[in-house]
C-alpha cells in the first residue's frame, strides 16, 4: 500500500487508535488498501472479514506448523459497532464479493445466524448410512447481532464445541458442562 490506512479513511470520533501499518502487510494489506476508498467499512472490519472468510476459503487443507502441531485457518473473531450504521455487513459484503469471483460457489458456503451447536455440527457432519454428510466442510458462519448467541435459550444453547476422537471431527458441548 502507499499510503498508510489511516489516511484513507479517517476513524470516527471516540474510535480506538488504528493498528500500526504493520497489520496490513502482504496482500491482505494491498486488497484492504484497494477496497478502503471504495467503502464506507472500518479497514480493521475488512481485514477481519478478509482473514476470516479466507481461512474459510482454503479450508483444512492447508495449515502452518508450530513444533509438531497442526494449526488450519479456522478463525473466530467478533466485530463490535452499533447496528445498521457500523458498517460490518458492508465489510463482510466487500469480502464475499471479492472471493466470489475467486471460487464461484463460496458466497453459498457463507451462512447467517447461530442457533445451536447441533446445527453447526450439522452443517459439517461426516456420512452416515443414506445420508451423504456435508460434501464441503469449508464454511463461514456470521450472526450480524451477536448478543443473540450470548442469550440462553431453554431448548437450544449454542454451545462451544468440543474436540472429538479425531482431529476435524465436531461435537456440541453438553449441556450439563455449564453453569449458569
């Protein structure tokens, strides 16, 4: 980028310092730079949706080593502004056209709304008997208003998954593991 991203698009009042230049580094820099004067979105917020979405793009075929562990793009990240004028869906909307045009059928691997771990599971489930499981386990997941999955609901928490007996395998956390 030639220009620092802070020139080009000035942070609202009472918003937190910008990261230091060094956080777009690479081409996730350059696609941040390029969309930034085109976008009402926070560069931080396409940043974000840009990593997160990407991860979910290449899947769990590719991961990066730290001593003898396998570590896959999968990312988590909550993006805080008010509704409907902090702009987040507008980043997430920057994002999923660019790589849209990268894979054609991602933007359909691109789910809205949480409602209960069962139901992520079930949109990753392996093949049992006729029924075929999930035929791409790459997925993104977004709830534009996030305090919903932070409130408990009696039939159906959404609730951190747990890690299996092997590895890229899911199963909802039990109910009986949370105190409320």
């Amino acid at each position: 980028m030639s220009e620092p991203i802070s020139e080009l698009v000035p942070a609202p009042v009472g918003w937190p310092e910008p990261p230091a230049p060094d956080a777009y580094y690479g081409l996730a820099g350059d696609i941040v730079g390029a969309i930034a004067p085109h976008t009402e979105a926070d560069p931080v917020a396409v940043l974000v949706q840009l990593l997160l979405a990407y991860g979910a793009l290449i899947g769990g075929g590719a991961w990066f080593m730290v001593e003898r562990t396998r570590h896959y793009p999968n990312e988590f990240a909550v993006l805080v502004g008010d509704s409907a004028v902090a702009r987040k869906g507008t980043a997430l909307g920057q994002v999923r056209e660019l790589l849209g045009e990268i894979e054609a059928d991602f933007p359909s691997r691109m789910k809205k709304g949480l409602s209960s771990g069962e139901g992520v599971v079930y949109l990753l489930r392996d093949r049992q008997g006729e029924d075929p499981g999930a035929s791409d386990r790459r997925l993104l997941i977004t709830e534009p208003e996030f305090s919903r999955v932070l409130q408990g609901r009696e039939l159906s928490l959404l609730s951190p998954t747990r890690p299996s007996d092997r590895p890229n395998r899911l199963r909802p956390g039990a109910r009986s593991t949370f105190e409320i």
